[in-house]
C-alpha cells in the first residue's frame, strides 16, 4: 500500500531557522499484513508545537523528548480512525490518537501505544483532543494550578507571554477559571490582541513590538504582576519579570524566542533579571507536564467540562494536506496561527 509521509531532510543547526528544504515529503510502501496486537489507521489529524523545534538538533537538551533522525518519517501528537485491527481492545472504526504520530497519510502501529478517544468529550470536534483537551490543555491547566499559586478572591494579576497561541490562550482563561481578577496577555499582533480580549475573555492584549511595552504593560497592571505563565522567554520576560510583586510567580512552560540559539534550557537569565527574582522572593520552577501524569485524567475531564459548558473558547488554524504539515510547523514557529495549529490530513 502506498502512503505519503514527512521526513527529516536536513537539520537547520543549532543556531538555525528552521525552512522549507529540512522537510522531504516522500511516497512510501506499508504492509497491509498486520502482526497480532497491530492495527492500521487513517491519519485525521496532525499537532505541531515549538516542542519539536528542539527535536530538530542531534542532542534535544532533555531527557523525555527524543532528537529526531535523518531521514527517518517524522511523529508527533496526532489522531486517527482505525481501518483494521489485531489487538484485543481496538476495533475498527475507533478513535486514537499517540504523542508520537507519524506524520504519514495511513500507518501501523502497535495499539498498545494508542490511547482510545470518547468524541463525546470535545462534541465531536476531534482536533480539540491535540488541543484544548490533550497535552496542551493539560500543560495550560496544571501549570496555571501547580505552579501558578492563585488564590480565588486574592485580587491577583495574570500575565500571559504568547497568549494568542494554542496554550496561551488556555492558560489565561485557565488562571480568570481558577480566579485571578485580572488576566494580561502579550502575542505579537493587533489582530491577535483585539482576539485575546474579545474571543478569549482576557482584560488587555499587548503587541510585544510595540516599543511602549514597559508602560504600557504597568498601565494594565497597576498593582504589579502576581503570576506570570511564561511561553516565550527572552526580552519580553526580562520586561514582566521586572513588575512582578514580592512572593510572586512564574510558570515556566516554554521559551520559544530562544528555541532557534545554543542555550541550555531554560536559557540563563540576565544578571538584573535573576537580582529581581531573589530580591523579590519570585519563584521560577520549571514545568514539565509528564511530571503530573496522576492528575492527567482528572485534568482532561476538568478541561472537557469547561469546553462543552462554554468556558472555555477555542480557536484553531487549521492547514489541510499531508503536503503542508511542515509549512504549517514554520509558520507557527513565526507567529502565524491564532490558537492551535492544526493539520488536517482526512476528514
């Protein structure tokens, strides 16, 4: 059987932009015989996320995301229907879905690996479950709840670093759930910012390339900032970082604007910065997500409530076409979605 599918081309480097020529879309031939415990899907739906820029380098820089190789087909989060099956508790026509994907128009897997799927759960919007209600929801909801420390009625301030992307946007509306009163978000476009106070609830959106952004930010947090979920590092959190209040916090969850250099991660900070973090008492944990594997299913059937309850809003960028599930990882990785960027491979 022929399929399509994506493999890695080329690496960009270490200190490289990721382009175009690191992708190759080839045609491949899979075996329709399957081995016990095997079964064959149609590929639906496809996640990509600034996590797999790393995944790009020989050496990833941790431990639980593994490099990808040189023309090896490429994996992610994903979603698809099952044609055949041989494994015991998997039957055809099922959903499922794996955080390790191929990125490939039909594929066998070993259904051990694959998790079942209730559409129930999303209304049958099936995509939600790489989003709102998979792993990026979950890192939106217990970073909010381990390491955000919010206290409902405790007049707290939420700062949000690339909150018009698929987590940002969770996470905001997460921390206003959880009760923070006020709820600030920073992405990179006016568009994006008139979407994050009129879609996602959020008080003030902020364009990061604005040059006013110190003041402008301590205008929409006149009190300082108690809990900052941070996406982007860099410059943009030098900034919040330095209106943070005594025995505040930060989320750690990612740090896109460094993920083209050769840093450790998370990336060293500057001396001024890390003086106003000891100074003021500010935590700074890292938050890994597969760290709280024992609150996965609570926090699925949490984020599942507020979605079909209404909220939570989601907004997804949705590419079609096996073809274009590398332009639309290069795209996200500028800034070009607004909410979770998907690719849809079938209906």
């Amino acid at each position: 059987m022929k399929v399509q599918r994506i493999v890695l081309a080329s690496r960009p480097g270490n200190e490289g932009e990721p382009v175009t020529e690191n992708f190759r879309l080839e045609e491949a031939d899979v075996t329709e015989e399957l081995m016990d415990g095997q079964v064959m899907t149609q590929t639906m739906y496809i996640s990509v996320d600034p996590y797999l820029r790393c995944r790009m380098n020989e050496d990833t820089g941790t431990d639980y995301i593994q490099a990808w190789k040189i023309s090896d087909v490429l994996d992610s989060g994903g979603i698809g229907v099952v044609e055949q099956s041989r494994h015991g508790s998997i039957k055809p026509g099922e959903i499922v879905t794996s955080f390790n994907w191929p990125w490939q128009t039909k594929c066998v897997l070993e259904g051990n690996a694959l998790t079942k799927l209730d559409p129930s759960l999303v209304d049958g919007h099936l995509s939600h479950f790489l989003g709102v209600v998979g792993i990026t929801g979950l890192t939106a909801f217990l970073g909010v709840k381990e390491k955000g420390h919010v206290i409902p009625g405790g007049n707290q301030t939420m700062v949000v670093s690339g909150a018009a992307g698929a987590c940002g946007s969770v996470a905001g509306q997460v921390g206003r759930l959880l009760g923070c009163s006020r709820i600030v978000g920073i992405c990179g476009t006016d568009e994006k910012c008139s979407v994050l106070t009129s879609d996602f609830g959020f008080d003030v959106g902020l364009n990061y390339k604005d040059k006013c952004l110190p003041e402008k930010l301590r205008q929409a947090c006149p009190g300082g900032v108690d809990v900052y979920f941070d996406n982007v590092g860099g410059e943009i959190s030098d900034i919040v970082i330095s209106q943070m209040t005594k025995n505040s916090h930060v989320i750690l969850c990612g740090q896109i604007s460094q993920y083209n250099k050769d840093v450790p991660y998370p990336p060293p900070l500057p001396p001024l910065t890390e003086a106003t973090l000891k100074e003021h008492n500010i935590t700074r944990e890292r938050f890994i997500v597969l760290s709280y594997a024992d609150q996965h299913e609570t926090g699925l059937q949490q984020l599942s409530q507020w979605l079909r309850t209404g909220k939570l809003k989601v907004k997804e960028t949705v590419v079609q076409g096996i073809e274009n599930t590398a332009g639309a990882f290069l795209s996200m990785m500028k800034g070009g979605n607004i909410g979770k960027q998907i690719v849809q491979i079938s209906e």
